[in-house]
C-alpha cells in the first residue's frame, strides 16, 4: 500500500482543472469556488513535491508531471466511478440513469417521457441534464444522449437522428414583410446569436455564407447562452434565430417559430443514444433504447420542409 493516497476531493479538483485547463470551469463543474479548486490543487503539489501546472498571463496549463499525472488517474477515476455506480442507484435492474443534453432533454425527450413512464411504470428514471461527455461522465449513466460524431471510446452508439439548421422566427414578426424575402426579414429583425461553452460555436457565419448573403448586418443583435435560451427568445418574439433540428420541431410543429426561408443545412454531427459497453445488453436499457429510436423515426428525423411548410 503506497505511504502516501491523495485526497478524493484533492483529484477530482486536479482532473477537472486539467480537462478544462481553467480553474473556473472546474469550479463551476465541481460546484466550488474557484479559491477552493486552487487551494485543492497548491495542497496537492505541495504533498506531490512536483508543480502540475504552469500559471502565466491568465492561462494555465500542464507540466509534464502534471500530464503524466492526468494520464495515470483518469483511468482510476473512471473505475472508481465505474465500481460505485454498479452498487449504487444507478446498477439496480429497476433504476434507469439517464444522462442528456439540456436542450435535447426539455424540448424532446421529457414530452415523451410521459409515454416511456406507461409503457414501463416498474422503471424509476433518473435524469441529469450535462453538456459534458468524457471518460469521466460516460460511466456514471445508463445511457446518454449526445451530440456529435457517435465515436467515443468505451459506448455503443445508436444513431437517433441528423441534424439541420436555418433560421426561424415568431409568426408575429413577419407582420407586413414578405416571407420569402430573406434580406427583407434579416436587415429588419434583430438576430438572436446562440453562444455555447463547448459544443457549439455560432450558425450564423456558416449560414450567410450558403445563402450568398454574408454582407447583410443586423439592425441589432442579442447573445444567448445555448438553444435552449434562444429558441425561448425567439419564440417570445426577441428576433430570429438559427433554430436547430430535432431541438426546435416542437416549436415549428406548434407554430410558435416559422421558417419562411432556406437554406436549411445538414450539420455534420447527428444525436446519438450512447451506453457504456458494460451495460448494452441490460434489460432496462434495451426498452429504453428500443422505445426511443421507435419514437425517433416519428418525432426527430423528419425533413426540415415537413416541419415549416415553407420552401
């Protein structure tokens, strides 16, 4: 037995400050301030006898202790993790973990939970609601649902649907303009522009390019922190937005946003129901699976025009 085990909360404060290189985040995941995560990490050092970070200019990043470091505890956390979930709520036959984006998970898959719940009332869900998907995280669910390429170490991905992206608007901005004028709509409607922490990075330029209309301006802009604000703001009637598929159908569906325009583009990620490898044959996880992409043909896959009713 080694002489000398680091604290729990001394590593985990080491392997999130790491995967983020920011005290910050690692604070906001961890649910601690930021003077803790640095006394967390000084504390760790100092009985390491080694510096695990460089800290210059605002900016931090590994020694090469610190990454040698980083490399040997990740796979222990991960098994930690592992070993804890499979005694715990999340390894009961009758508990199913789920682990979902946020705005996956309130404008797609609570509305149909509902049904889930019916079909199978002996199962007691469990939801989280995270954008962050590593080694970590993966091991702590069931199952999770994500978005991007479907390659990640350790799952099996099940495709659930692509993903599309044009603007939308409230109805009751359109008022007096042409609906198939796109440079009408755009040089007289503020633009709302949806910033994101990791996944994503803003539509807008990829857009403009494919409709040939990258010098148009915005009489005003607005930024909001990920779809799940700036579908609210749009259908609230704040602009237009670049509304995003599956997560804006409920809304073009409902009418609350309307497309009057494309182009509508393909993304190159797609939605995907990942499970750990462990877990892929369990029951409680094949109805799950079983049940969601059934409901994904009907609900998520469907082509943009279907959805907005407008060319």
């Amino acid at each position: 037995m080694p002489s000398f085990i680091p604290p729990l909360n001394a590593l985990l404060a080491f392997e999130a400050t790491a995967r983020h290189l920011s005290f910050t985040k690692a604070a906001n995941e961890l649910h601690l301030t930021q003077a803790a995560i640095s006394h967390q990490i000084r504390s760790l050092e100092d009985r390491l006898g080694t510096t695990l970070f460089v800290r210059a200019k605002g900016r931090i990043s590994l020694t090469t202790p610190g990454s040698e470091y980083l490399e040997a505890i990740s796979s222990l956390l991960v098994g930690l993790s592992t070993a804890t979930d499979r005694v715990s709520q999340g390894g009961n036959e009758h508990t199913l973990s789920i682990s979902c984006l946020p705005t996956f998970a309130t404008e797609c898959l609570l509305p149909l939970l509902p049904e889930f719940r019916a079909a199978f009332p002996q199962l007691r869900l469990q939801l989280s609601t995270t954008s962050v998907f590593d080694a970590f995280q993966i091991n702590a669910y069931d199952v999770a649902i994500r978005y991007g390429s479907g390659k990640w170490d350790g799952v099996r991905c099940d495709w659930l649907c692509d993903e599309y992206f044009f603007p939308a608007v409230s109805p009751r901005l359109l008022a007096g303009k042409s609906w198939g004028d796109a440079r009408e709509i755009l040089a007289g409607t503020p633009w709302l522009r949806t910033y994101f922490t990791s996944l994503y990075e803003d539509d807008w330029p990829e857009w403009l390019a494919a409709a040939g209309l990258s010098k148009i301006q915005p009489p005003m802009e607005l930024g909001m922190h990920m779809q799940l604000t700036s579908l609210a703001g749009a259908v609230e009637g704040l602009g237009v937005v670049i509304a995003r598929t599956p997560l804006a159908n409920r809304a073009l569906r409902t009418g609350t946003l309307v497309s009057p325009f494309g182009p509508r583009l393909k993304s190159k990620s797609a939605y995907y129901l990942a499970t750990p490898e462990s877990r892929y044959e369990h029951q409680k996880v094949a109805c799950f699976r079983s049940w969601l992409l059934a409901r994904a043909a009907e609900h998520f896959r469907m082509e943009p025009e279907a959805l907005t009713g407008h060319g």
